[in-house]
C-alpha cells in the first residue's frame, strides 16, 4: 500500500488494501469510501460505456423486437468450486435464464450484498471472475449496486444479477408448447455442478475429479435456433435438475414425459457420487446444460447443430412428451421396468447455485 494518499475524484484517500483489506461498513454507506469501491473495484472490473456514465441506472438504446428479462440471486455455498464460483456462476446463470426464451442476451445488472469483513482479496477475485465471463460471453453488466450488512448477518457475498434480451421475430419458446410426439433432448453430461459443489462440503466426506459445467448457453442455443427455429421449449436445468425440469414442462403443458435411463448421459463418477451420498442424479444441479423440446421432424437436425457446438458435443435426445392429463414424467429404466419420475420433494442439498 502506497505511503501516502494519492488523489481520487472523490478526495485524498489510501488506495484501497486489496490484498490484505476486509470490506467495512462504510463501504456501503454512500460516502468516500463507498465510491473508493466502486472506482478501484467495480468500475475497473466492469469498465464499459454504459457504466462509465456513472448514474444510479443505465441509459440504454431500444432494441428491435420483444424485450426478455430475467433475474437471478446467488447464495452458492462455497463460494470458490472446481470449475468456478459465485462470480462467473452469476453471469451465466442469468445469460441462460434470458437465453432459454430465445433471445440473444444484451445486458446484465449486478447486485451485491456483502459482509462486514469479507476479504477485499476475494471480492476481487470474484468481481474479476464476473469481469472474464461478461466479456467472454459479449454480455456487459450496465449498471448495479452495492450493500454492506454487519458481520454475522450474511454469509460473504451474495449476489443479484438481471438480464436483458431480445427475441427475434418467429422464435416462440414457451413451457407450455410442448406437444405429444416432440422428442427431449439434453446438451450434455447432468449434475456435473452439483457434484463439484458437494465434493467440498464441509461435512460430506468424499473427493472427485468433477468440475462444474458452469457456462454461458447463448451462442449454443443461437447455433440450435438456426438448425431448428421451431424448437417449442428450452430450459436449463439448474436447481432440481432434469427431473424438476420435465415435471415444470409437463405441467405448464399438460403432457406427460417418457424419457430412457440408458439414454440419459452421466458421468460414472457423478452416479457413484450420488450414489453414495443416497442422491437421484435426475435431481442434482446443472449450470451449463440445456433442455431443449422440439417436433419430431427437427430432432435429427437439432441433436446434429448440438455436436458441432463444444457446450453441445455429448447432446442426446433422451425421450419423448406423451399425452397424459396427469402431466406424469415416467422412465424406462436400465432394466426393462418404469417409474415415475417425480417432483423433488424438498431440497437434496440447499445453496447448490
């Protein structure tokens, strides 16, 4: 830290101690050192036009076509995974949320809210972290906002992120357009997230090589867009997974889901782990995998458009929607026999994203 003050256009005032600082209450307090954080920290991380502006919002030119927003709050627990972290996971958890409609993502806002003492070192590196994945994924964050709660009443940092997209003309994605005779399809490995964050719990005494599948889907699901424009639903499966995914799906549309056992792609250290830990896979977490529902006559095109895409190489088409008023989603297992696949009925494990 430099011995003396250096000028800031806020004042004189101490650079701030990014290696060996802890955020302070007034960093949150609208002052000095509040607009210190910003400048040194936010500000340099996120650097755009947008936000260089400097107001408490983001002037922004109207689009072409049908607004999407969507937001999104962040508690996972670590904070810090095989794979990512809190940062670059509040990034493309809200690119997707805006990119399952079919939209191509414009925006991002960030929110934080942070804890009296946490180290100014790891909100570096996790702003940094939100920096990369922004700028890889063509995605500015615009505007935000920081809080500071005393310590004790949060858990480090959380973190709020909306999105804004817009849908073209002639995409229509919706969860209620499923239709008997669609074919399910999945862009890849499921509960690779999932697994990443247990491993490190606390309490759960095992250890895997899995990381988390955290990614931005947009440029994957504009790639399926061309190759099949009548897709009829997408979603990603993040919290319940697969299973809560179809259960949503089947309900908003009133059908029923047929999916297969063998056809569903999961790594053998993921269904060992789950295994273990007495954990349905279909259940477990993803942050990087889409669901996409689509006719019969598109699936061959759909799953091929997937392979050539790197987020989509071990795609699979996993099943079919039935007409059922009961909106069951049933299995074929590895054995011959059916079970239904239900709702999660509560929580495997909270603060998975």
């Amino acid at each position: 830290m430099s011995a003396n003050p250096k000028p800031l256009k806020h004042g004189y005032i101490r650079p701030l101690d990014l290696k060996h600082g802890k955020v302070e209450m007034s960093h949150g307090g609208g002052g000095r050192a509040m607009a210190q954080l910003i400048d040194e920290l936010f500000q340099q991380a996120f650097d755009n036009p947008w936000l260089r502006q400097a107001n408490d919002q983001a002037l922004l030119t109207r689009p072409e076509g049908r607004i999407v927003m969507a937001t999104d709050s962040h508690v996972v627990s670590p904070l810090f995974f095989p794979g990512g972290d809190i940062g670059s996971l509040s990034v493309h958890g809200t690119i997707n949320d805006v990119a399952t409609s079919g939209a191509r993502p414009l925006w991002l806002s960030a929110g934080f809210i942070l804890e009296e003492g946490f180290p100014l070192a790891d909100l570096k590196r996790i702003v940094d972290s939100m920096a990369t994945a922004a700028e890889k994924a063509r995605v500015p964050i615009v505007t935000g906002d920081t809080k500071v709660v005393e310590r004790g009443k949060g858990d480090g940092v959380f973190i709020n992120t909306t999105g804004v997209g817009v849908v073209p003309d002639g995409i229509e994605i919706s969860g209620d357009r499923a239709r008997p005779g669609d074919r399910i399809l999945v862009s890849g490995y499921l509960g690779d997230h999932g697994v990443a964050i247990m491993s490190l719990r606390e309490n759960l005494s095992f250890s895997t090589n899995i990381v988390s599948d955290s990614a931005a889907l947009h440029d994957l699901i504009a790639a399926m867009l061309q190759a099949a424009p009548d897709i009829h639903c997408l979603r990603d499966p993040t919290r319940g997974g697969l299973a809560s995914t179809l259960n949503e799906i089947a309900r908003q549309s009133g059908v029923g889901m047929a999916i297969r056992e063998e056809d569903i792609p999961i790594r053998e250290e993921v269904d060992a782990a789950c295994e273990l830990l007495g954990l349905d896979p279909l259940y477990v977490a993803n942050e990087g995998k889409v669901v996409a529902i689509c006719p019969a006559a598109s699936a061959d095109a759909l799953l091929a458009a997937m392979h050539l895409h790197p987020l989509g190489l071990d795609a699979a088409i996993i099943g079919e929607v039935i007409e059922d008023s009961h909106g069951f989603v049933q299995m074929e297992t590895s054995f011959g026999g059916r079970r239904n696949v239900d709702w999660l009925s509560g929580e495997q494990l909270p603060r998975i994203c």
